[in-house]
C-alpha cells in the first residue's frame, strides 16, 4: 500500500504551471504503481490556513478594487483569478507596511480562531478555490481518495510537537520550541511559533499521524519540488522520533521546477503563468495541427 501525495496547491491562491508539472509528475507516478498491483492512494494536501489566506482577506477587506467587487465577483474561473490577484495585493501591501503587517497578523489569529467577523469570508473564498481545482483535476484525469487540509492537522500538530518536549524530542528556544536537526546531522527548525502557531513543519507531525492513522501505508511518497529537499529531511527525522512506526516510510519525490526567463514564479509578485492558460494553449496548437 503506497500514498501519494501530489497537486498541493494552496487556496485563494493561482493553479500555476508548477502545480501543473507536480500533478503531471505524479500521477504518472501513481499509475506506473498501479500498473504493477500496488494499493496506490492519492492524496492531496492544501494549505487552507496561513499568512497567505491572511494577506488575501486583507487585500478583500481593504484594498480597492477588491473590496468593493468581492461581493458582486461571478464565475469560478473570474473569482479564481480576482483571489490571485487580491493576494499578490495584500502581499505588497504587506511588504509596504508595518500597520498592515500587524492587521494581517491580526486577521490571521482571527482565522485560525473561527471568528464569526471573518470566518464567512474565509470559508467562502476558500471555496472558491477548492471548486477550481477540482475542474482541473477532471481536466487532467486525475482524482484523490483523500484531501487533506493544513486547517485540519495544526491542532494536533501541535499537541503532539507539545508531547515531544517531554520526551525530550523537541526544546524550547527564544520563546518558540525547536527541533534540533542538527543533533542528527541535519538543521534546527522551528515547530511552533512564538506566538504559540504551529508552523509548517508542526503541522506535518500532525499530518503525518494521520495519514498513517487512516490508510497504513508501507510507504508514503510526497511529490514536492526540490527546493524542499532539506525541509523533508528533517520532518521525516522529527516524525521518526515521535513515531517510530513511520521510520523509513516517508520518501520526498523530488522534480524539476518550472522557471520562466526571468527566474522562479511568484504568487506573491503575481508573476505566475496559469495552469489552465497553458492547456488552453496546448489544446489550440492541437486544433491547429488537425485541421492543417
């Protein structure tokens, strides 16, 4: 039994042709295991809950145009591309501002809390983007057997990164708890924030249980870029000591990124190139060839 995990892309974020290569990328993978009589399942794991949903709902709330079309935005393509940008939006914002680093530091205490004055905002936008990417899923055939979402795995992330420095696993650092990757030859990462948050690397231990929890798979393979490759190897090293039944189950599936000329694409910046955008393309070429 063999999970793969692919796609990943964030909501209230763009479908670029990065997200594109990493589910091209992997589900060839998935179907070359099947081919061989492998249980193979995909899984998906989105990032629904972080500073980037923050920077978006401020650029929603605060910056025009968006603040004054988000009510009145129609189609799921326009709604898509009218998030990418408020995010690009809010992000430059965000780098311009002190005052608007805090609000966005704010909105996003009030995310993670579920407050009512945010929520319905948050959960509708999200949406959005969820319902996008699910016509690209169909368009490229593929499908996943499980979902998994940032917004589910960072309070058990959490409590189980709070477990490991009782036992010695994790330590507190500078107000924050660390994992000392160095200890195994690898680097220190922080787990929790000194805010208290869980960060990435904490909501992967409670992913990690998870998943193991759910489908016992003899291996999980994650297909990210490689830009990730030190990041994993200290996730699957802190994993292994909090759960010692996931040692040596966890492969990271490193592939080629996706550069323009310039260099790497950046929602941030919104120097992205569509997903979608290139397939249209693909399928106009081909159109062209056959009616030639």
């Amino acid at each position: 039994t063999i999970m793969v995990e692919l796609a990943h892309p964030n909501t209230h974020k763009a479908f670029h042709i990065g997200h594109l290569r990493n589910i091209t990328t992997g589900e060839s993978i998935v179907r070359l295991l099947e081919s061989q009589g492998n249980k193979v399942i995909r899984a998906n794991y989105q990032g629904d809950v972080g500073m980037h949903i923050a920077k978006a709902l401020y650029a929603l709330l605060n910056v025009a145009p968006f603040k004054d079309e988000v009510s009145v935005v129609k189609g799921i393509k326009t709604r898509v591309e009218f998030l990418g940008k408020a995010y690009a939006a809010g992000s430059k914002a965000f780098e311009d501002s002190d005052t608007v680093k805090k609000e966005v530091g704010e909105i996003n205490k009030q995310i993670y809390a579920k407050d009512p004055a945010i929520y319905q905002l948050y959960k509708e936008t999200r949406q959005w983007s969820l319902d996008y990417f699910e016509g690209i899923y169909k368009r490229v055939g593929s499908h996943f057997d499980r979902y998994y979402f940032e917004g589910e795995t960072y309070e058990s992330g959490k409590k189980y990164v709070l477990e490991g420095v009782k036992k010695g696993i994790f330590e507190k650092s500078d107000g924050a708890i660390i994992f000392r990757g160095e200890n195994y030859g690898l680097h220190n990462r922080v787990f929790i924030s000194s805010e208290g948050n869980a960060t990435y690397e904490g909501k992967d231990m409670g992913l990690g249980r998870l998943q193991f929890d759910e489908y016992h798979p003899d291996v999980i393979i994650h297909c990210v870029g490689p830009e990730q490759a030190s990041y994993f190897q200290v996730i699957f090293c802190a994993l292994e000591q909090l759960f010692p039944d996931t040692k040596g189950k966890e492969r990271h599936l490193m592939y080629g990124w996706v550069k323009l000329k310039e260099g790497k694409m950046s929602s941030r910046s919104g120097n992205v190139i569509l997903g979608e955008w290139l397939m249209d393309e693909v399928k106009k070429e081909i159109k062209n060839i056959i009616s030639t």
